[in-house]
C-alpha cells in the first residue's frame, strides 16, 4: 500500500513533466528524509505524503523496522557470478535435442 524512495534518480521523463527529479537526466541521489507514497489512493506517485505528517512518522517507523529485520535475518549465497557461463545452462526450448545446446532454436511465434 506504501511505497518509499530513499534515493531516486532519472528514467525517462524530461519536459514539460513536472517533477525535474524524473528527468532522463538527472543523476541518482539520496532522499533525506525518504519520499513516501501511498500507492492506492496515488499509484501514479505524485504527490508525496507529507513527511510531517503523522501517516509518515507511523509508516516510517513501521518500515524502518521491517528493514532493520530483513537486514538482521537476511543470508545471503555466495556470489555465482565468477563461476563463468555455460550455454549447457541456459533454456532451450527443444529439451532433449541433439547436439546439445547448439540444436536449441526456437521458432518465433506470429501474433
């Protein structure tokens, strides 16, 4: 139902969009304090809750806590990306085809 950015940055949006922290050209920066959205009565996110609000000092709270459990609970696996790629490994939409992986072509599909 929330939603909060503690750093954002451009995507694509430029002028004449409003909100010049969109823009395609603006670089990623922290939002102090975080912005908070409440995404269903505003899912287009344009207008922040205000963070004096009382709604933004409960569900801040209430968020900052469910990250600080996350954080404390969270194991994370070894990194696999060293390990290299094989094309042994990638999906091939003819299981069982031979010889394996070179036979695995798919045909587009017309829609």
């Amino acid at each position: 139902q929330y939603k909060a950015h503690f750093y954002t940055e451009g995507s694509h949006c430029g002028p004449p969009y409003r909100d010049e922290d969109c823009w395609g050209s603006t670089k990623t920066k922290a939002q102090t304090p975080p912005i908070l959205f409440q995404l269903l009565i505003d899912p287009s996110e344009g207008y922040p809750i205000h963070n004096a609000s009382a709604e933004y000092t409960t569900v801040m709270e209430e968020l900052h806590k469910v990250a600080e459990d996350f954080q404390a609970k969270a194991e994370f696996g070894t990194s696999q990306i060293s390990r290299g790629s094989s094309k042994a490994l990638s999906p091939c939409c003819s299981p069982g085809c031979k010889p394996f992986p070179t036979c695995c072509k798919c045909n587009k599909i017309p829609y």
